[in-house]
C-alpha cells in the first residue's frame, strides 16, 4: 500500500506541476499582451480566451495535488472532540463520499466532452475546441477521486494500523492547519 | 416535500457534513447536486455537474484569484514584512502600545501587497510575536493585534474576499477596491484607539512608549521602496486606467517575482516553494467556487432566496434594525464557518435584501467584507487565530481567543459607523470611476 | 416547485391535468423590459391553464450563466432558456444569417419574420434548432450601431484604429476588415473601459447602452448607420416538451410561434426606443451620427465581403448557402419597417 501511495502522490506533483505551468502561461500571455498593446497598438487576439483556456485546465489540475498536501479546508472543530475511533470512523466516512462525489463529477465531465465534441462546441474567436478541456477535467477530476480514495484507505487503516494512525493524525488530526499549508 | 423544506434540509445537510471532517468545497458540490436531483430531476443535476464547474474554472474574471496569491507569496519569500514592520515600528514608537499599534498598521500594510489574510497572519506573527514578547507585552495583546492586522487588510486591494464578492454580485471589482479604502483607514485609527484605551486601562499590558530619533525614523523609508513599487503597479496601474484588474494582477505577480530575484532570494528551491503554495492555495479557493456555484444553482431553484429575502424585507422595522439582524447572523455563522463559503453562500441571499432597503451593492461589498474580518478573528472558526496558534505554539488557543474579543467590538463600531454614513464607502469609487 | 418533481397532481381547476412549473432561465435581469414581458407571457400561460402551467423566470443568470444556457436547456438543468445564439459560437450558423453585419434586418420584428419565413422552408435551419431544443420564439435584438466618446464616425477613414466593444462572431470580422481593432470588453466593464479610454466606443443598442449606464462616457451614436441583430431563441429542453400534456401544449404554441415572436421583437422596438428617450432626458450630451450614402456603402462594400466568407464557410453538404443568403436578403426587403 505504501508503494501504491508513493506513486500516486507522485503523479500528483506531477500534475499539480501542470497547473503551476497554466499560471506561469497566465502571466506570461497578459504581460506580453499588455506589452504588446500598450507598446505597437498590437493585442494578442483572443488573449482572453486562451487566459480561460489555461484557467480551466490549471484549475482541475491543482485539486489532487492540493489533497496530497492537505490544503483542501476540512473542519476538524468538532470532530477533533470524538474518541480516537469515532473520529477516523466519521473522517473515513465523509471521505469515501467524497471520493463518490468526485468520482461522479469526473463521469459528468466526460460525458459532456462527448457531447461537446459531437456538437462542435468551439470558443467564439480563436474557435478552439472544448471537448479536450472537459476531457482533461474529467480525468483531473478521476485522479482526485483515486487521491482521496488512498486517504481513505489510510483513514480506515489507521484504526489498526498504528503508522498509518501517526500519519492521518498529522495529516488531520491536528486542530491547526500549518501555516505552510494555509494561505487564505 | 416542499422547496422550502428541501433547500433547508440542504443547508443542514452541508453544515453536518461538514462538521463529520468532509472537505468544504465537495460537501456543497454533493449537496447542491443531490438537492438539485431530488428538487428537479437525477439528469437535470447531472446536467449541473457536466458543465457548471469547467464554467466556473474557466472565468476570466476569476483569473485574479491565482494571480494575487502568487504575487503574495513571492513578497512572503522576498521578506519584504520585516522593512515594512520596522518602518511602522520606528514611526509610531511614541503611541502608547507603540508595538502592538505597529504590528496593526504593518500588517494592513502586507496585506495590501499580498492580498491574503493567512500569508499576512503568518509572516506579521512570525516576526512580531517574539519581538513584542521580548519586550514584555502581554500576549493576548500581542496575538490580538496580529490577528486583526490580518483581518483588516481583507478591506485594502487587492482583497480575495473583495474579489470574490465582485464575482457573485456582478459589481466592479475596481470600484470596490475603491470603496474599501476609506473605511480600511478608518478601521485601522479605530484599532489604534482601542489598543490605546486597552493600555491606558490596563497599563500592565505593555511598556510605556518611548522616543526614536528622526534619522533612525527616516532610515526605514529605504526598507518599503519594493513594496511601493509594487503597490505603484497594481494600484496606480489599475486606479489610473492604465491597466485593468485582471492586467493589474498578472503585472503585479511578475513584478513581486522580479522584487524577489532582485534581493537574491529567487532561487530554484524558493521558486518551486512559492508555485507549490499558490496551487495549493488556488485548489483550496476554487472547489469552494464550484461547490458554491452548483450549491446556488440548488438553493436557487427551490427558491429559497427569495422567499428569505421577502421574509426578512418583510418585517416592519427600520433598515437599521434589519442590518443589526444580518450582522448578528454573520456573526453566529463567521463562527462556525471559513470566510470564503460564508460569502459566497449569504450574498446571493443578503444583497437583495440590502439593495430593497437602498444600500448601494457598492456598500454592502464594504460591509460583508467586515463581517468576514469579523468571522475571521471569531472563536471558534476563526483562520487567523488558527494560524497564530500554529505560530506561538505556547499560547493556548483561548488566550488567543481572549485577545481578539476587544477587536471584534471595534468591527461592530465600525459597521456602525457605516451604516450610518454609507457615503465612506461609496464616496472614494465615485470619485474615481465617474466624473 | 420546478421541473420534475412538480409535476405532483395537484389538479389544474376544472381538470385532472397535473400542475407543472417550468424554470426559464435568461441573462438579462427580471427587472429589464425584456423579461417582463416574458413575465406577462409567463402569466397569460399560467392563466390560459387554470393555474396549471406556471413558468417561473430566473434572472441575471443566476440558473445558467449565459454561455451556459444551451447546455442547461439540453440537459434539461433548466426548462427553457432565452438563447443568445451568439453566447454559443458555431451553434446557430444558418440562424446568424439574419446577423451578417449590414446585410440583415434592422427591427426586431422583422428578424423574427425573416428567420420564421427561413425557417419552415429550410430542413437544415429547422435541423440546426430542432437538434437542440424544442422552439418557441424567436427574434432579434434591438439593432447594434457604433457608438463614441470622441470622435464621431462618418467615413470608412474615421474608424481606422479605434478600439471598440464588440461581442465575438461575425461583428468582429467585419470590425477588423473595416480596418479597427476590436475588443472583448465584459459588458460590467465597458463603462470603466470607456471612462479610462480603454476603448474608443462600443457597437450596442440603447437598451444596453442604458442598462450599463454608458451615455454618461459616449457622445456620438451612429444610429444612420444600423449593422446587425443578434438572434434571440426562446427554446425548450425537447425531452420536457414532449413530457407535457396536449392542452399545455397547445397553450404555449398558441403564445408563441411566429406571432408570439413578432410580438416579442416589438416589445423589444419598444424597450429600446424607450431606453433611447430615457437617455435623452438624462443627458445632453448625445450627437445622432448620420454617415453620408456613399460613405455607408464604404462600410457595406466590406461587409459584403465577410458575407461572402460566410457563404464559403457554411457551404457544405449540398447546401446552398448562397441561395440562402440571397433568399434571407430578400426576405429582409420584404418585410423592411
Ligand atoms: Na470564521
Ligand atoms: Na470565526
């Protein structure tokens, strides 16, 4: 299992990897926009929608990744009050719905790539394609859920397991988020 | 089951998910969709989900969000807090409780470049705490004023919450950012006074003031020059016209990041730090955007909005009353909730109520957001008293909590004082945006 | 309650039909003219059925964002959308002929007879709506001109290298041949765009221009010189309309359809004639442009070009796009206010 976790968590950083790159190309296209226009009268056409186009994928791309790094906000308020059993019973719980939550919205995202592929869905300027944005949300979203899925488990696990006990209370047993992890 | 029951079994629904440990942003995502098959049809709320939340994603408004964390945490890793902190420090070292008053006007002042009240919390606590400790102050005083330094900010651009609210009311974003301005300032003297009464009450609190010399003064002003330039960039920029918000913060993220590289602390290692946060951070804002959006989506169809609205516009009070109302129930939530779902949750519900009783949307982006600064230092959900005990890890929780009570009051004067002269709010943006 | 699970028997008077609400989702909010004269439809449907059909507006896009609407309407996440065919880019090609800048109608009213005159002889028309959603209405926006804040417009050479509003699609085509750069500008921030010289001006009617408040920026609107409308479709999630009883059925066809279209559009004519007037009472400053003949057949001459782009793209499949094309010309004479 541990194996299994690693290399997932490390497809995560890659992926999460991926969603830094779709800012870093935020910034680059508005400044050179920007430069561009301010300097030669010449905007890049579409810019907007290329900024869309780089949100919808940086969006999706950072979730799982975020979840490895536990920045996703959870509420440890009351829970952090239950016996330890309770506690792993009641987070494990909410996580295997979460996992279905996720799972689902990554099937919905598949099937309107589907319909948006057959219907030609397009943007209005630079007519770019959508269907492979929400294919790339839906496998984002798919990833999420397996994430979540090894948290799971781990959660589950760590009823018995005394390891993985100490590594989902570090992960959320504690009632403060680390600042680290924190920027909002 | 009527719309009604169902949109109130939703909300209860996604308050107990919530407190069992669920992740907030997939909690509203479930609800809203569950919600949305029980109130319309199993296809319609798949509907929902196929395209709701690449919608969201892919919003070019939204662009900012991103953009304004980078910029943040790359001045977090420049150290540009410590010139700006001992700017403060140097020129209201006369005031009684000079420090605890210079952690305040240097924490707004951070939060201006970075724009986020945890990165604000975390950078100003690291370095005043131990400095005011040092110093023998009292450390409710010291986590207190921490704490709502970082909170206060939330009114100064570029503010998320701001930025957020500009979103769900569909009002410019620019216009609000004006408007936070003056009641930022006025907030901030009123936090001054109240640490002034504090020690004047309880002068154990701290040491009494003392004098530093001009030219120590003057010596600091060299410390703030990078984070005037970047306050010139996105500011000037986006106030003078020259660029617009989404411009303002793509040109305020390069910016910090060319500030950094200049103190020599762009390395790789830094670099990839800085990345990692802003996408954790970003990932954390944007599930709640699309869990809150297919969340309304829900609540908007049972109707329940307006049925609230009506109720509450309804009552046979004066406008005053009604506002004390709303600010009591973002109290009793900002107690239990995060800032952000707080927000996008009650504005969809509260602005209409607001605008029925002749509050600009203007206006009531000024007050929700004290409302969040309000939620944001309040026991027991309170961020930036989460993240200062995370930082001065012998001062328990309550202490915390016990130094915050005395600013929270100070909030309510100045929702106050707002409310009664709405024009603090509105005057600034009118004077920029129209002629 | 709306959809589905309305359709709980509560009985309409008189009969055993079951009482159904249906969720009607539009950009614009319900306080604009537009949608309170959907409003009064809404009521004339509900009052036709005894109460029994309800249809209840959702405003400002708070159901489905704009560009969202189609796909809500398909999914069946809204009942009825009222679609802006160009929030939807390649969706509605055969549609948007009405919208060929300077080569369509000039009234709201009259893009409705023209597209509904199109429509029942043209399969691939009826193919390219009928696909999607079940159709109620449709019409066109108030007429688009240019208008200024500094200079007014009156020949080809004036437009050269300012920077005006325009939505996506045909528009900003034909604004790059005309030689101006166009620019996507979200309606909420036209007035600061405006204000800060961002933009030059802005290609609008007077309802928006009213509704955003930008007569206080704009002094010149080049009203002589009307370019395009874009198409409204009031349709219906397919699978919901077949889901209905015959007499609700033939309530909304008797309210809607080619008459209920004509209608609307003239509402619309209305709306924005009363938006131009409320403008003139607000302000002075506004300067009626009125290009000469020949420098408006400068514009169209170019214009013309792009039509014929259009031709090109939309001829495929044995269509005749240019028998089409003169078919809707034609039309558009025809039925000239
Ligand atoms: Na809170
Ligand atoms: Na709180």
């Amino acid at each position: 299992m541990e194996k299994i976790k690693r290399f997932f968590y490390r497809c995560a950083e890659g992926v999460g990897a991926v969603s830094a790159i779709g800012y870093i190309a935020i910034i680059v296209l508005c400044v050179a926009d920007v430069a561009l226009d301010k300097l030669f009268g010449t905007p890049i056409e579409g810019s907007y929608e290329l900024v869309e186009r780089c949100m919808v994928v940086a969006v999706f791309a950072s979730f799982a990744y975020a979840q490895t790094k536990k920045a996703h906000i959870n509420m440890m308020i009351l829970i952090e009050r239950f016996p330890r059993f309770t506690r792993l019973l009641s987070l494990g719980l909410t996580s295997i719905i979460s996992v279905g939550t996720t799972a689902y919205a990554a099937h919905a995202a598949w099937t309107q790539s589907m319909t948006a592929m057959k219907m030609n869905q397009i943007t209005g300027i630079l007519h770019i394609p959508l269907w492979p944005f929400y294919t790339v949300e839906s496998i984002a979203m798919y990833f999420f859920a397996i994430i979540l899925l090894i948290d799971t488990i781990y959660i589950f696990g760590a009823i018995k397991n005394n390891e993985w006990n100490e590594q989902v209370t570090e992960d959320y047993g504690m009632l403060i988020p680390k600042p680290k992890d924190t920027n909002n | 089951m009527s719309m009604m029951t169902l949109a109130v079994l939703g909300i209860v629904a996604f308050l107990v998910l919530i407190l069992l440990g669920m992740n907030i942003g997939i909690s509203l995502l479930l609800v809203g969709t569950i919600g949305y098959a029980l109130a319309v049809s199993p296809s319609a709320a798949l509907g929902l989900l196929r395209s709701l939340p690449a919608s969201q994603a892919g919003t070019y408004a939204l662009m900012v969000i991103p953009m304004f964390i980078i910029m943040g945490n790359f001045t977090f890793h420049a150290g540009l807090s410590n010139g700006l902190y001992n700017f403060c420090n140097k020129w209201l070292s006369r005031l009684p409780g000079n420090l605890a008053c210079s952690t305040v006007a240097a924490s707004t002042g951070f939060h201006v470049i970075c724009g986020s009240i945890a990165a604000t919390t975390a950078t100003m606590g690291t370095i005043a705490i131990p400095e005011m400790r040092k110093y023998g102050y009292d450390d409710r005083l010291a986590t207190g004023s921490v704490a709502m330094g970082g909170a206060l900010g939330n009114l100064i651009p570029p503010s998320t919450l701001l930025i957020v609210y500009g979103i769900v009311a569909e009002q410019s974003i620019g216009r609000l950012f004006a408007a936070g301005i003056i009641p930022a300032i006025i907030l901030l003297v009123l936090t001054i006074i109240t640490i002034i009464i504090m020690v004047t009450i309880k002068p154990n609190l701290c040491p009494p003031p003392h004098k530093t010399p001009w030219i120590e003064r003057f010596k600091t002003i060299i410390e703030i020059i990078p984070i005037l330039i970047l306050f010139l960039v996105v500011l000037g920029g986006m106030f003078s016209g020259l660029f617009t918000v989404n411009e303002a913060s793509a040109l305020g993220a390069l910016t910090a990041a060319i500030i950094t590289a200049i103190k020599g602390r762009l390395t790789w290692k830094n670099f990839v730090d800085i990345m990692q946060k802003s996408v954790q951070t970003s990932a954390m804002t944007f599930l709640i955007i699309i869990g809150a959006a297919v969340f309304c989506t829900f609540l908007n169809i049972t109707g329940f909005p307006e049925k609230l609205a009506s109720m509450i516009a309804g009552l046979d009070v004066s406008k005053y009353v009604i506002i004390l109302i709303m600010t009591i129930i973002y109290l009793i939530l900002g107690a239990v909730m995060d800032e952000l779902p707080m927000m996008m949750m009650t504005v969809p519900i509260f602005l209409p109520i607001a605008m029925g009783l002749d509050f600009s949307p203007i206006w009531f982006g000024v007050y929700v957001v004290l409302c969040m600064e309000m939620g944001a230092i309040a026991p027991p959900v309170g961020l930036a008293c989460f993240i200062l005990a995370g930082i001065a890890k012998d001062v328990p929780l309550g202490t915390i909590y016990r130094g915050a009570v005395p600013y929270i009051i100070t909030i309510l004067v100045m929702i106050a004082i707002l409310t009664f002269w709405p024009d603090l709010a509105t005057f600034l943006p009118d004077l920029i945006f129209n002629e | 309650g709306s959809g589905g699970k309305g359709t709980d028997n509560g009985g309409a008077a008189g009969g055993d039909l079951p009482k159904i609400q249906l969720s009607l989702t539009l950009h614009d909010p319900v306080t604009s003219r537009i949608a309170q004269a959907m409003q009064a439809w809404a009521d004339e449907v509900s009052e036709k059925t005894n109460g029994g059909l309800t249809i209840k507006l959702f405003g400002s896009g708070s159901l489905a964002p704009g560009p969202e609407a189609l796909n809500f309407v398909m999914d069946g996440t809204a009942d009825i959308g009222w679609l802006y065919t160009m929030f939807f880019p390649g969706q509605f090609s055969l549609t948007e002929v009405v919208a060929l800048p300077m080569n369509g109608p000039t009234h709201p009213a009259q893009t409705a007879e023209v597209l509904w005159d199109l429509y029942e002889p043209t399969p691939e028309l009826q193919q390219e709506i009928d696909s999607k959603v079940h159709l109620l209405t449709m019409y066109g926006n108030p007429v688009n001109f240019i208008s200024t804040t500094k200079k007014p417009i009156n020949t080809l050479a004036d437009i050269k290298g300012m920077k005006l509003r325009c939505p996506a699609g045909a528009m900003t085509e034909v604004m790059k041949l005309w030689g101006a750069s166009p620019e996507v500008v979200a309606a909420g921030d036209a007035y600061d765009a405006l204000q800060k010289g961002n933009i030059d001006g802005t290609s609008w009617e007077w309802q928006g221009i009213e509704a955003f408040k930008l007569y206080e920026q704009l002094r010149y609107y080049m009203e002589g010189m009307p370019i395009y409308e874009g198409v409204f479709i009031l349709g219906m999630n397919k699978e919901k309309w077949e889901s209905l009883p015959q007499e609700y059925k033939d309530v909304l066809t008797e309210t809607t359809g080619r008459q209920g279209s004509i209608e609307f559009g003239n509402i619309f004519y209305e709306a924005a004639e009363e938006s131009k007037k409320a403008i003139m009472e607000a302000t002075k400053n506004v300067e009626i442009v009125n290009p000469s003949p020949e420098a408006i057949a400068e514009f169209k001459a170019i214009a013309d070009q792009y039509a014929q782009t259009w031709v090109q793209q939309n001829s495929k499949g044995g269509f005749d796009a240019q028998a089409y094309l003169n078919k809707s010309l034609e039309l558009t004479e025809k039925y000239k206010r």
